[in-house]
C-alpha cells in the first residue's frame, strides 16, 4: 500500500467538498476510499441502458456521502458488488 501511495495525496470522502472548492484537484494526484452504505436497485436510463447509484462514506462523518453512478462495462462488472465493501 505505501508503494501505491507514493506522491499521493489522500483525500477523505468527508473532505471532498471542501478540499473541491478551495483546490484545483485536477492537479494533484489523490485518492480516496468509501465505503459502500447503500445501493439503489438497479434502474433503467431513458436510453434503455441500465445503471446502478451507490452512496458511498468514510465512516467519518456519516452525514457527508458522495453518489456514485456506475454506467456501462463498470456497471456489468461491480453491480453485484455488496453493500459494506470497500
């Protein structure tokens, strides 16, 4: 992990807002892990395609989460993917 880490800045999920607005975070390498709090049924777009919505926490602060839509290949791959998982 340290050598993943390496010149890398990690961004808690509860800090993204802030870090967002007072940073130009295209940038800056970063990274960031959630936790997957909750998985929406997976719903079909006005295209016909379906997509599924995570909401994703760092166990910090369990008020400040981020939606993750996942579409396409990402979709047909993690859909599965349980409720806890990091």
């Amino acid at each position: 992990m340290d050598r993943k880490m390496a010149n890398r800045k990690l961004i808690r999920l509860s800090q993204l807002k802030n870090k967002l607005a007072a940073e130009n975070l295209e940038e800056i390498d970063w990274v960031t892990f959630g936790v997957i709090v909750k998985k929406v049924t997976p719903q079909s777009a006005n295209n016909g395609r379906t997509f599924s919505i995570w909401r994703l926490n760092d166990l910090r602060d369990l008020n400040q989460c981020v939606s993750l839509f996942l579409f396409g290949d990402v979709h047909k791959e993690h859909w599965k993917t349980d409720q806890g998982t990091v």
